[in-house]
C-alpha cells in the first residue's frame, strides 16, 4: 500500500514579502509572482535585478577559482610549444559537454587535444588505470587534462606521473578525499575553496577559458557562443540552478535556440524541440539522448556528436542516440518492472525503511534510473544492485529528505567492497554473499534515522491561485523566474475547489487530460502517465484539490496556459508551514 501524501503549503515571511513589495524593479508585478520572488531573493534590490535580469558582464573574476592561474600558465606553455595534449573525461553529460568546451577552446589556441573517454563496463568511472593505460597506446601526451574527474585519483595520477613522466591538470567539481590531492600540476576544484560550489565541470572549464581568454585573446572566437554547452551540462548534472550558474544556464538557451552547432540542431530535431527552450528541455529530452551512450557502455557518440562538424554525420550520429535512448528506456522499464515486484514482496512482507533488490540479469547503467522511481513511489531509501557473472553486485542508491545514504553505508562498512557518494546518491560494490545481511542492515541503519516522519510523502505547494490569475500576461511574468531546476525549483500551485468541465480524457492510453473550472473560468490539465496498467488513477468526488506546474502551450501558432497535474485529491483544508529559504530552494 502507497504511503498517504500530505499537503503542505510554504507559507513566505512577510518581511520578505514586504521587500519585493517595495522594490523598484519589481514594481507592477502581480500578487502571486512577488510570492514567489520573495521565497528565491534574498532580498536587496541588487540581487532582485541580478535574478530577473541577469547581465553576462557580472561574471566574476575566473582566477578566484583555486589554482586557476598555475593551470592556465601551464596550458599556455603547452600551447607555445605546441605539445601534444591529451583529455581525458566522465562518460555523463557533464564530462561530454565539458570535453567538447575544452577542445574547442585548445583548438582556438592552435593545438589539436586527443579527447578520451573511459569505457563504462571495463574501465568504470574516472581516471583509472586501464583507461589511462588505453589512453597511452593511443597517443603519448606531456600533459593530460583530467575533466569532471581526477580529484581523487591520487594513485592513478601518481603512476602516470612517476612511469610516463606526464604533466596533469584537473579541472573537477566532486568532492576531495580526505587522503590529499593527487599530485598535479593543479586541482581546480571549487571545493577548495569557499565559493562556486554550485558550478558542475562544464562551469568550471567555462571559467578555464574565460582565464585563458583574459590572459591571452584569440581573435574571432567567441566565447558566449559555447554557453550552449555549459548549460547542457549544468542542467543535466543537477546541481543548483543559483548565483552564476543561473545565469550561465539562462543565457546558455538562448544560445541552444540558435546554436550554430550541427550537433545541438540535429539532436533538437531528434527530441522534436523547437523555438524557445527551457531547462526542462534540456534535463528531460536532451539530457538522456546524450547520456544514452555513456549508460550502456561508451560515450564516444555523444562526444562525436557534439563535435560534429556538419550535418549529415550529426543527423547519423543524432539519431544513433535516439536508438539507444529507447533502447535504454526499455532495458529501465523491464529491470523497474523486476525491481517494483520485489520491493511490492519485501514491503507486503516485512516493510523496510529501506530497500535493496538485486538481480543478475541486471543492467548496472540504468540502476540509478531506477532506484529513483522506486524513492518516488515509495518514498523510503532505495539501492538497486545488478550483480555480474563474478558474483559481484554494483549498485546506485536514492534517498528522500532527511535520511542520509552516507551515514547508512557507513554502518554497513564491513559488508562492502566499495562505497561512497553524498546524502542522497550513492553508489555501492558488494559481494553476492553479503546481500542478505547487507539488506537487513540497511534497513535498520534507515530506521534508525528515520525518526522524524522523513518516510512520511510530503507534497510541498508554493503558492495558491485561483484559475483566473492565470493567463498569458502573468505568464510573460513568470518567465522571468525561469531556468527552473535544483535549487530554483519549478513552483509548484495549488488550487482549491475545482469541478471538472467534463470527463477527463485519455491520451495515448496513459495520459490524462481535463478541463477545470473555477470562478466562471476553464483551465486545461494534463496528467501525465494518471493511468496504471490500464487503470486510471482512482479519481475522488469532486470538488477537488489540485497541485500543478504551469506550462506554455502553443499549437498552431496559438499560446495557452496549461497545467501540469502532480496530484489531485478531494478537497480539504491545507496544512501551512514556514520554511528557510534553504529548503524552500529544494523544491516541490
């Protein structure tokens, strides 16, 4: 049985309410956008502005970054003596458009970089030792550059050194081992420092050619016209969506919708995206094509195609993607399918806090795909392992609010072979014979944190509307909000009392679409994937309750409002609670 999800409505401080209200730049707003400005701004009238008109001249300076000046020192040496160069990248989306960013930029400089990507399956995330012993055959470089990876690679890293005599630069944003860094050239790393944690790799090498660029200029290139890139793999590494990366990511789409890249336009095509693009768009149509590859085995289309340079090899390239992306949502739906009878059995049985299922069959490049629809249905920590032919299970883990994966591994240290990651994912290697005990342990390792009502589903709603406030001038507002994603996240509304116009439809035998009304007026809803196995989702008697994103619909050159439903129950009073900008930031 499904957990009852409980409705919570963020009530904002009124200080912070009063400040949007009194400002001048958010003069002639409406109501409902100054709520939701007073729950994203801190609240001077400078960093108002900053957030509804973000300015690329507010870049700060890219040497604050630690270790930024020997790095760029050593690149320019390189470039002068035109060594050979040698990349060396994550197989994700972020390790892809930050390989494809830095090869652009070295070849301004004249230089022609070998970038390299590891094998998922053989070699495993970031610099190994098989990857690099790879790398070598294919080339010979003096300096390797290490992308969205290497922070922690202190034994790799040092063989590479000491044996072959190779320079390394890493340019990273993971977090650092409590065993020191490896020995480089330089680690740029925010982590070193106090600031720009929220930048991914894409962000990082982005700052790297902007230090390149205020050093040493290359006329005719521009840098701005690669901010396609460094949005991509800002939204598709989830990190937050704050400071400068909003900003990098605003002005990114900009650039995607445009882009001059024969990549970018052949993958938009493949992904049926057109005009004026938003995160979403890039963290749920082009994310995953570009991750595709890198799932099942290697990276090296995703690569190719962003570095293609002309169309018909990228529409080749951009469609091979396209194959492996539903190839890769049909492997994730049969290993969920598996994954959701057990966890059904396991919770019918003994009701875990936690929950670990494994199989042999088991692809380990969707695990964490899956791991993450079992949190959401079943809102209890999850780890999802695949076990191989030697007997040796790898797994990723998801967490909800409030209960740490880190903490829980560490009480079961003893039974693996590995494991690591941050509060909410992780990853794990574990022997075969362990999983049973692992299993048991886990949960009570859960249940032990679990004390607060953090397994309890929690629906947070940023704001109440009626229907009518909705309409296309508050949606020219409300983009201003805009990108949405970690840390801005999507505001999610609530409106009370609603009666459907009609029965709701079904679309393409999972998908449900109504007419509301309230007060005289008729929005459109859709709810994505409202029907189970045939089944719609139980609907109550109205009037109902109903919590909804906002969209931007446009057919045949008309623009409406649409509502994206995320629940719908009878309608009931609405339990509201004072949140910390902190936490408001996590998102419904």
């Amino acid at each position: 049985m499904l957990p009852v999800t409980h409705w919570i409505l963020r009530d904002v401080e009124a200080q912070a309410l009063q400040r949007v209200s009194e400002s001048v730049v958010c003069a002639g707003e409406t109501d409902l956008v100054r709520r939701l400005l007073a729950q994203r701004v801190v609240g001077t009238e400078e960093q108002m502005r900053q957030f509804l008109y973000p300015e690329l001249k507010s870049l700060s300076d890219p040497f604050l970054l630690p270790n930024m000046e020997a790095a760029v020192v050593r690149i320019l040496a390189a470039v002068d003596a035109k060594e050979e160069v040698a990349l060396f990248g994550d197989y994700d989306v972020d390790g892809v458009t930050s390989l494809t960013l830095l090869t652009t930029v070295l070849q301004a400089y004249g230089l022609e970089p070998k970038a390299f990507l590891p094998h998922r399956m053989e070699e495993g995330y970031g610099v190994s030792r098989e990857g690099l012993e790879r790398l070598l055959s294919q080339c010979q470089p003096t300096l390797l550059i290490a992308v969205d990876c290497g922070t922690t690679s202190i034994a790799q890293i040092g063989w590479l050194k000491r044996e072959h005599g190779v320079d390394v630069i890493v340019f990273d944003h993971h977090e650092c081992s409590e065993d020191g860094l490896p020995d480089c050239v330089a680690v740029v790393n925010p982590k070193l420092g106090k600031d720009f944690h929220y930048l991914c790799s894409a962000g990082v090498v982005f700052k790297l050619a902007h230090a390149l660029l205020k050093r040493r200029m290359v006329e005719g290139f521009s840098l701005k016209e690669h901010l396609d890139l460094v949005a991509l793999g800002t939204v598709a590494d989830i990190v937050p969506l704050v400071e400068e990366n909003r900003l990098l990511v605003q002005k990114g789409l900009e650039v995607l919708q445009h882009t001059k890249k024969c990549g970018l336009r052949a993958l938009k095509t493949v992904a049926s995206l057109s005009g004026a693009l938003t995160s979403m768009d890039l963290g749920f149509r082009l994310g995953p094509r570009l991750n595709a590859s890198g799932r099942l085995d290697t990276a090296q289309a995703s690569l190719d195609l962003l570095m293609a340079g002309d169309a018909l090899s990228a529409e080749r390239l951009a469609q091979e993607l396209d194959r492996q992306n539903r190839a890769r949502q049909l492997l994730e739906q049969d290993i969920h399918g598996h994954a959701e009878e057990m966890a059904v059995r396991a919770i019918q049985e003994i009701d875990p806090a936690g929950l670990v299922v494994a199989a042999e069959e088991w692809h380990p490049g969707v695990v964490g795909i899956v791991a993450s629809r079992l949190v959401k249905k079943y809102h209890r920590p999850v780890f999802v392992i695949a076990i191989n032919e030697d007997g040796v299970g790898k797994g990723s883990g998801r967490s909800v609010e409030g209960i740490s994966l880190v903490t829980a591994l560490n009480d079961c240290r003893d039974l693996l072979i590995n494991g690591g990651g941050h509060d909410m994912a992780a990853g794990l290697t574990i022997s075969k014979e362990n999983l049973r005990e692992f299993r048991d342990r886990f949960a009570n390792a859960i249940a032990r944190q679990a004390t607060g009502g953090q397994l309890e589903p929690k629906l947070y709603v940023d704001a109440e509307t009626r229907l009518a406030e909705l309409d296309l001038d508050f949606l020219q507002r409300y983009d201003r909000l805009q990108p949405f994603g970690n840390g801005n996240s999507q505001p999610l509304f609530l409106a009370s009392n609603v009666m459907p116009a009609n029965e709701p439809r079904l679309l393409k035998e999972k998908h449900l679409k109504f007419d509301f009304y309230q007060d005289g007026e008729t929005r459109t809803g859709i709810w994505f994937n409202g029907v189970r196995e045939n089944t719609p989702v139980n609907l109550p008697k109205p009037p109902w309750d109903i919590a909804f994103f906002v969209d931007r619909n446009t057919f045949r050159g008309h623009t409406s409002i649409q509502l994206l439903i995320q629940g719908l129950r009878a309608s009931a009073p609405v339990k509201r609670v004072m949140m910390l900008k902190e936490e408001l930031s996590v998102g419904g």
